[in-house]
C-alpha cells in the first residue's frame, strides 16, 4: 500500500482492517523523508527527491517480500505503482484516485487551484512543500466533516517539490520521471476514480486506465479524492475485494 504525496503509512488504517480481516497480508510503507511530526521541519533531501527515488526505495521494499506482491496506490502512490508495474514487479495494480504518468495532460483548473501556493513560490521545484488547509480541503477533503478535515490535515507532513514538477510538469523534466512504458505493465490493473475528485479529476484517470489493455475502470458518483477514508468508503474497499476474487478465480 502506497500513500501519496503528504501522506504516511497512516491513512490506509480503514482499507487495512478490510482486507487483513480477509486474509491478506497487508505492508503500509512510508516513503523517504515522510516519516516526520507533521509539525516538524522536514529533511532538506526531501525537496529534490525524484519520484524514481520513491520507485528505488519501494523496489526494494518488495524485494523484502520474497513475491510479487498487489500494489495498491493511492493519488502520487498511483503512479508509482505503475512506475513499479511497468518493471513486473506486481501481480496487480490497484490505483485510487491515480496521478497521471507523462503523456496525460492532467493540468485541469481545479488542478491547478489545488496546487496555487506551491506553484507561485519560486523553486518549489527543489524545496519541500505542502498544501495550506484551504487547499486541502478543496482538492482532496471535500467530502470530511470539518472535524474530520481538520484531523486529516493536522497528520500531513511535507512533499518533494520536485516529484510535483515531475508529475504536473513532465514535459519540462529532461529526465521524464513520470513516464511509464504501457506495453510493460502486463498485469491486471484496476483504475479507481471518484467523480467529485478535484486533484486528480475523474477525466484525468480515465485516460490513465485507457492506456493499458488489461485495465478495469470503476468511477463511484459519490466520491472524491480522499476514497480510502471518506464516507463510503466501505464500498470502494468491497469493490477492489470482489475484483481481486474475481481474478483468482479466472
């Protein structure tokens, strides 16, 4: 299970009760330089880490497994999971809410607003960011409670400026970070979309399941970005379930 940008291994809490109760084995990973107090000052490193270090620390994550493990990930954890299918190093992707690898123009309105600090700060592109509460609230905690906002916020720590640049930027990265080679990803994958998504728009992750030929897409009307702990999120984790059944069965 692999969080997205802010994120920590925390807030697969609600998905992991669901799918160990069914016998899984569940790892939660926090990726490099997120495992700080949320009110910490976060490591310098973290501002220029590419999204290829996150992939280099997750691949050997699963060298640790001893097997080709599902890859559940979640917004930037998304596409590093197809980073990662694309080297076979999954049975089978499972994508919430996904970020776009190069090539999908992914750059929508709500998308930028979501982004509006980080992107007006100079050099963001090598520094640690992070999101003001209004801005997470818009684009990814539309559907909490206050309380449950303002709780969810409180647990974010900051996020590489330059992994941002690389998935809303690519066609300026001269090492294309976020580029993901479709003809290697041969596993099943399962693409997840909430149709009130502001950060990672519906229409966006639509494109992302039409590039690979074993993709399954599912958009639920009544979610957003924050699919794995907002309210409903039973039915989208009971979904992912009866898929993974569905495939063992064929």
């Amino acid at each position: 299970m692999v969080h997205g940008m802010w994120g920590g291994a925390w807030y697969w809490e609600k998905f992991r009760s669901v799918f160990e109760a069914k016998g899984y084995r569940c790892v939660a990973v926090t990726l490099p330089y997120h495992d700080m107090g949320p009110g910490g000052i976060p490591d310098p490193r973290l501002g220029t880490t590419s999204l290829l270090d996150y992939a280099e620390f997750l691949e050997k994550e699963i060298a640790k497994l001893g097997t080709k493990p599902i890859i559940m990930g979640h917004s930037m954890g998304g596409l590093l999971a197809q980073i990662l299918g694309a080297r076979s190093l999954a049975k089978s992707l499972v994508l919430l809410t996904t970020a776009s690898p190069s090539g999908i123009i992914a750059l929508k309105p709500s998308v930028i607003k979501s982004f509006w600090s980080i992107q007006t700060t100079w050099g963001f592109w090598r520094k640690p960011t992070r999101q003001t509460f209004a801005e997470a609230t818009y684009s990814m905690l539309n559907l909490l409670s206050e309380k449950e906002q303002r709780e969810t916020y409180g647990k974010f720590v900051y996020e590489s400026g330059r992994a941002a640049f690389e998935i809303g930027y690519w066609l300026l990265d001269l090492v294309n970070a976020s580029k993901v080679d479709e003809s290697k990803v041969t596993c099943p994958v399962l693409v997840i979309a909430g149709a009130e998504d502001r950060i990672t728009p519906a229409s966006v992750v639509r494109k992302v399941a039409e590039k690979y030929r074993n993709a399954t897409y599912k958009e639920f009307p009544n979610h957003a970005h924050w699919i794995m702990a907002e309210p409903g999120w039973q039915e989208v984790a009971e979904y992912i379930s009866g898929w993974l059944t569905q495939l063992r069965a064929d």
